[in-house]
C-alpha cells in the first residue's frame, strides 16, 4: 500500500524518475536484511544497535525506538535524483519486509529541503495495534513537508 500527502503529489511526483538503480550502499543495505530483537523491534541488520533483552527506556515506545534507530538520510548515500532513489529504496525495503515476516510495516519518506537542495530521511517501523504510526495518515495532508509511505498491509 501507498500512502502520500498533497505536498508530495505536487512538489515531487512529477520530478520522479525510473531510470536509475539504487547505489550498492543502499542495495546493500536491503540486501544484507533485517533483524528482530528480542523485545520484537526490527532494525536494518546492518545498522542495528545492541540487543539488550530489555526495551530501552529512552523512548516513548517500540515505534519511536525503530524509527530512531532505523532513520537513514539519503544524501548520506548519494548526491543526486535523492527524490527518485528515496521512493525506490522505500520500495524495496517493503518488497524484501513482505518476503520476511507476517508483522505489518511501514516506511516512511519524509522530504525537506535545506538551503535550496532537496534531502529525503527514510524511517521504519512496524505497525502495531497498541502503538500510534510514525505519522497519522488520516491527517497527513495536514504536514507541510512532502511525505510518502509504503506499507506492508
């Protein structure tokens, strides 16, 4: 499922482009997958912290913990098409989260824009019935950055 908001229909689904692959660091980083520790928090294996059998009291809850944790900015990557390759790397973190698990996920595309160059923070998390999502979709016209999010569901 795809979700976005009216400020990414019209600031960037016009910009977007098919004619590219995702750079090796980032098809690395699907490819090398994810993990699920043991308090049931999901992490690109890659880049996830240390598993300490006990929720972190830092964070507010599972969801707010994985989007910390599982919050890669785009231009860290690359330096171009950062619009084109940020929804297709959400893509495929979604298609290779479908083939792992029967949890549903989220991720989230949120696009700012920084003395004139546009960046793209990628996030992701599970959906959970006792947890609020990363962003309301039922307002998410209501932000005024522009925001995609892939799903699971």
């Amino acid at each position: 499922m795809i979700i976005f908001n009216k400020e990414f229909s019209t600031k960037i689904a016009n910009n977007l482009t098919s004619s590219f692959s995702l750079p090796n660091k980032l098809l690395c980083l699907i490819d090398e997958g994810f993990v699920i520790h043991s308090n049931e928090c999901i992490f690109f294996r890659s880049t996830q912290p240390i598993d300490t059998n006990e929720n972190d009291g830092n964070f507010f809850d599972k969801t707010e913990q994985e989007c910390f944790y599982n919050e890669l900015r785009i231009s860290d990557y690359i330096k171009k098409d950062i619009a084109s390759i940020a929804v297709n790397f959400a893509e495929g973190i979604i298609g290779k989260l479908k083939k792992m698990e029967s949890k549903k996920f989220e991720v989230i595309v949120i696009f700012d824009d920084f003395d004139g160059e546009l960046d793209a923070v990628i996030k992701l998390h599970t959906l959970r019935n006792e947890e609020t999502p990363y962003i309301d979709i039922k307002s998410i016209d209501e932000y005024q950055q522009p925001i995609f999010i892939c799903r699971t569901e």
